[in-house]
C-alpha cells in the first residue's frame, strides 16, 4: 500500500539523489517507466512545489492566467490541488496531492534546503489549506475522497478530527446521533486505519441514516472483503 510512505520519506531520497536544480516536466520521458510509482508522484509534487515557489506558476491551473509572480502563499496552491485531487473521478492524484502538502511541513523544508525556498508563515500556510480540507471533508459525499483527506491531514500533522472521535471512544460517550459528517468520516478513517480485521461490521449499528452508511462505505468493503 502507498499510503505508508510520507513526504518526509522521499525528501530524504531527493537529498541524497541530489535532483537537478532544474525539474523537468511533469512525467515526461525523463521519468522512466521502471522507477516505483510512489517515486514519480514525489518527483512530481516537488516539481509543482518549486515551479510555484520560484516562478509563481500554478501547475495546478487550466491556463495561462494562473501564472501570477505575485501570490506566493502555498496555500492557493493547495487548495488547487486539493480540489484537482477531488475532481479526479479514478484518485490518481491522490498520493501526488499527500506528497505535495507534506512537502510543506519545516522538517521537510529543512530536508531539502537548497531546493526549497520558505516564503511566508509555514504555520500559518498550513492552518488555512487545514481548514479548506475539513471544509471538504464536510461536504465530500465520496466516502473514499474522505478517507485521502484524512491521509493529507496527517501529512500536514492535524490530527484533531481523530483525535476528538479518539478521546469519545476511550471515554465511552462516543453519541452517534450527535456526529457531524467529518466526525462520521473521521470514524469510518479510525476504524480503516486500526489494522484489524472487520469481520462483523455493521454499520447499523452505528446509524440507520444513509448518508452516514454511505461514509462507512470503505469500512463495509474491507469488512465484506475480509469475510
């Protein structure tokens, strides 16, 4: 599964492969077909990163008119490919878009110094592209795309969704009928995330809604799979 690999992971192969200064373009010939897909995607979230930071182009964009040297916030920049990542109807972009916004923490700027440049609050960068994400999460009827928003959460190392269904699990007044979305698809990404085998999961017993089934529905498919 590539969900187990970080940002922080490949930044130390950049550094150590010592990647030109000049990216090439995205997958082209240069990125040969034998290299791990989960390398192509690092490669090419970096690529994103430094042609944003360094010349204020949005690879992220449709046209010309997302070229604007001005605007250096990263944020705009993830919240494009945030959006571009939830339009994708087969999640192609999804490890890209986790490589991208891990590449943001400052341990990993640190990592690759030289290549990347900070500009502006890194703290503050990150809190607005974790607020649009819950936003998403909220809204998101794909109980998948949920469940990568939840990885990108981690990448930014926010965590306060899980953690708030977390602490009601362990207290015992976990309140079904009182969860918001987020927290519904913050259950369905703990539950995922625990490791264990779902042999009996039922989703009724959590709600009867439809629509918090339709969140759980990752959790039903590694449930019916197991079985």
């Amino acid at each position: 599964m590539y969900g187990k690999y970080s940002a922080t992971s490949y930044c130390y192969l950049a550094r150590c492969s010592e990647l030109p200064k000049r990216a090439r373009g995205l997958y082209q010939n240069q990125v040969f077909c034998f290299i791990h897909l989960s390398v192509q995607e690092f490669l090419a979230a970096l690529h994103v990163h430094l042609t944003f930071i360094k010349h204020g182009l949005n690879l992220m964009g449709q046209d010309e008119s997302s070229k604007n040297p001005g605007i250096c916030d990263l944020s705009f920049l993830h919240q494009w490919a945030v959006y571009k990542a939830l339009e994708s109807p087969n999640g192609h972009l999804d490890l890209f878009l986790r490589f991208l916004l891990g590449l943001s923490l400052q341990t990993n700027q640190t990592l690759l110094r030289g290549l990347l440049t900070q500009t502006g609050s890194i703290s503050q960068t990150n809190q607005r592209t974790v607020q649009y994400i819950k936003k998403k999460i909220s809204k998101n009827e794909s109980a998948e795309k949920s469940i990568n928003l939840f990885h990108c959460l981690n990448e930014l190392n926010d965590r306060s969704l899980v953690e708030d269904i977390q602490q009601s699990l362990r207290s015992g007044r976990l309140s079904t009928d009182k969860l918001s979305p987020s927290h519904w698809s913050a259950l369905a990404f703990i539950l995922m995330s625990s490791g264990k085998v779902l042999d009996h999961f039922n989703p009724k017993d959590y709600s009867t809604d439809q629509r918090v089934i339709e969140r759980m529905l990752p959790v039903i498919k590694v449930s019916i799979h197991s079985e």
